[in-house]
C-alpha cells in the first residue's frame, strides 16, 4: 500500500480552502505526524476504508467509541430502525429512561443521570453543579489531563494542545478560576488543598490519564485527592469520558476503588454517535433545571437515534463478552511485544488502552512534563511508514490506541510487527 492518496489529497485541498485548517476537529489534521489525513469512507469491524479504497487496520476506532469494532451490526440495526421513525422530536421518548437504566446500573450507587451530547457539554455541566452545590468557583484541575474545550478547561490540557504547543487557548478568559496540580504528586496535592481548599468547588481528574499519553496513577493518588476533596467541601468529578465501560461494564472508579461525587462520560455511551453524561446522586444532580436553578438544556440532547446507539452498545458490553475477548487480545499483545526483543518503544497499556512508547531508557512516565522528547520524535517518524502499512492509529505521539472487540488477535500481532 504505497503511493500517494489522490482522493484524499484533493479533499483536503477542497476543505483547506473553505474549514480552518480543512478540519473539524484540529488533531485529525496530522500537523504533528505529517502528511495528508486520510479521508476515510468506510468502516467494518476492525478496518477503514478510505477514498481511494485503501483499506487500514484502525487502531483509533474514532478515538474511544467504537469499542465493538465500525458498523457493528446490532448498533447498525438500532440505529436504522430508531431512524425510520424519525431522527429527532424534541420531547420526552423511551429511549431516554432504557439508556438511564444501563448507565445507572453500571455507576451505582449513582441514582441520576443528564444526558448531553459530547464530553465538553458534561465537564460544563457537571462544573456548573459543582459550582452552584459549593457557592464556590475555583477549580482544580491536573496537567496534562483534557477534559474538553470549555474555557475553564483549556490549561495543561493534554494532546491537542501539547501537540500545537500552546500553553492555553487564545480567547479564553476564565482560566484564573483553574487551578493546574501535577499529576501523581502527593506533596502539591496536600498543598493545594491547604491552600485554596475551603475555596474549591470542584477538582477534575481522568482517572486514568489517556490523553497525553497514558499517565497511569498510583491508586492512593486518587484516594488522597478523594479524602482531601471530602474534607473541604470539594466536589470530586471524575472525568471517564475515555475511562467509562473501556474496562467493564462500570467505570475505571471501580477499578481504583474510589467513589466521586459527579462522572462524566461520553464515546463509548452514544456507540459512535453523539451522546455524552453527567452521573451522581439526586443530591447534586437535582439541582439541575426543571428541577432545581442550574441551567442545562440541549436541541439535540437525548436524540432518540443516539441513544439507540448506546443502547444497542451497551446491551452488547453487559453481556462482557467483548471485554473477556479484549481481554485476551491485551494479553496477545503483551507477548508480541515481549518477543520482539529489538524492539525500540516500550509498551504502557492498561485493558484494551495502548500507548508505544519510543524510548528504551528512563521510567515511564505518570506525568505529561516527563514524557521524553526522543519518544515523541520516535513516534512521528514513524508514522507516515505505518500508514503506508496499512495501520491507521491516532495522529499524535500524546494519544493512545484503541483496541476494539472486532480486533483478531492476528491484528495485534500485525500492528506490533509494524511498530
Ligand atoms: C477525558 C475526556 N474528557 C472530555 C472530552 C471531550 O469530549 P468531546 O470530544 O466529546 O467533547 C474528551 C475527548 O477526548 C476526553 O477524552
């Protein structure tokens, strides 16, 4: 699979002179890894097809969503059928109480759940609860992590922006209101907390950090900033729109033990359309408009053609068979790698999240400001080859990979030989 992309190359053109950047979203311009983005036409299973038939193992499954693999058919089906009867109403439908019902399960003992319809729309949301719960407005947040484009949000705040080297976004006005702790740091945690905590309304952490490479925390990381966050008053939101059902049907705070007040979610609910959450118990949640003052309101929020999609994903996860299946293909992709013993990344993964790593020497990195500078390079020069190959993985040294339920383990193996 050499040779240039023609139809890629003149869309992009097309688009260049008409979208900023010819983007809709900035990483999925390739500006860190060079070269032509690929247009992509098509999706089955494991594999995309672009415009110029080129077919890619895809390791990148729309950045988290695809969990079972592209078109999965159950999710086509759902999908179809709620379309036949009409895209959106714009009024209550059933849909709405079946997807509340999977989610709460899934997050007990959370009871309540607004539905929205990205992951930005449930961090504004869940810190807008947080605020109006506290009467309090600084904020909390931990380098490295992205939770979204709201203004509050944009420091330190993971790959787009470590990948276009801002510190922050232009136009934003508000991010005096944030605070940024490192990652994993106990000592600026406690801080932090003595500080500014009795003026905290809330703190914001992916569990596990995956998007600026995957920062894996200690457990008593999380458990301190629970502690320290109930201590003062603190709403703790965790941000599991990555983390949410990627691990089991539940979310990575099962995983670590360790309960917040709010969680955010978003990808994998909507099964690849656009859907996202805020999670918690009546306390904070019903203070949400009708029933309470804090505002929150959507055109598109809970449309019945997406929340069929998340329906039919999350039928699928309960059932775990496909965590048992990525299961084994973690387990298959491990051994791959240990056997290449010339290799030159190392492998950080948790479940079925990946992130090569392109340096052999030093610790692997749970902070975004250790990540070496030889393993950013180590990945960029690679990637055009990769594609070329026939793999098609996130365009940016900072993003983890994906593995999905459509993946074979042949594909693994594959991809570790490519990289
Ligand atoms: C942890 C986390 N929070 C929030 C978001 C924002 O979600 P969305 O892109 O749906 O607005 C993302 C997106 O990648 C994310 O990874």
């Amino acid at each position: 699979m050499t040779g240039s992309p023609g139809a890629s190359e003149r869309l992009f053109s097309r688009a260049r002179a008409l979208m900023p950047g010819g983007v809709s979203s900035p990483v999925r311009a390739f500006g860190s890894v060079g070269g032509t983005p690929r247009y992509m036409a098509r999706g089955e299973g494991a594999y995309l097809f672009d415009e110029d038939g080129r077919k890619y193992t895809d390791f990148c499954m729309a950045w988290g969503p695809n969990i079972l693999g592209h078109a999965f058919p159950a999710v086509i089906e759902a999908v179809t059928k709620a379309a036949q009867d009409g895209l959106a109403f714009g009024t209550c439908h059933r849909n709405e109480p079946a997807l509340a019902e999977l989610v709460l399960e899934a997050f007990a003992p959370a009871d309540r759940v607004r539905f929205v319809v990205s992951g930005t729309e449930a961090v504004m949301t869940a810190i807008r609860l947080a605020r109006a719960h506290t009467s309090r407005k600084l904020l909390l947040k931990f380098s490295g992590c992205y939770h979204g484009h709201a203004d509050s949000m944009l420091v330190k705040a993971g790959s787009g922006i470590v990948t276009l080297g801002l510190a922050e976004s232009e136009g934003v006005t508000v991010a005096a209101d944030t605070l940024v702790a490192p990652l994993g740091d106990l000592e600026a945690l406690e801080l932090v907390f003595k500080e500014h905590g009795s003026k905290l309304a809330a703190a914001l952490i992916e569990p596990l950090p995956a998007n600026n490479g995957l920062l894996i925390q200690e457990p008593r990381f999380l458990k301190r900033l629970r502690e320290l966050t109930a201590e003062h008053g603190t709403v703790l939101i965790f941000d599991e729109v990555i983390n949410g059902f990627r691990f089991g049907f539940h979310g990575y705070a099962k995983v670590v033990g360790v309960q917040p007040d709010l969680t955010t979610l978003g990808k994998i609910i909507g099964g690849g359309l656009p859907v996202g959450a805020v999670v918690g118990g009546a306390a904070i949640l019903d203070r949400l408009a009708p029933l309470g003052k804090t505002y929150q309101a959507g055109t598109m929020a809970g449309n019945p053609v997406a929340l069929a999609a998340g329906i039919a994903t999350l039928t699928e996860l309960r059932t775990g068979a496909p965590y048992r299946h990525l299961e084994a293909l973690g387990a298959v992709m491990d051994s791959a790698v240990d056997s290449k013993k010339d290799r030159a990344f190392r492998m950080v993964r948790v479940g079925s999240l990946f992130w090569p790593y392109y340096a052999l020497t030093g610790p692997i990195p749970t902070q975004a400001e250790k990540i070496a500078p030889e393993a950013v390079a180590g990945f960029k020069s690679r990637y055009g080859q990769w594609l070329d190959a026939g793999f098609y993985l996130p365009p940016s040294a900072y993003e983890v990979g994906f593995l999905s339920a459509a993946h074979s383990p042949n594909d693994v193996e594959r991809l570790v030989a490519a990289l």
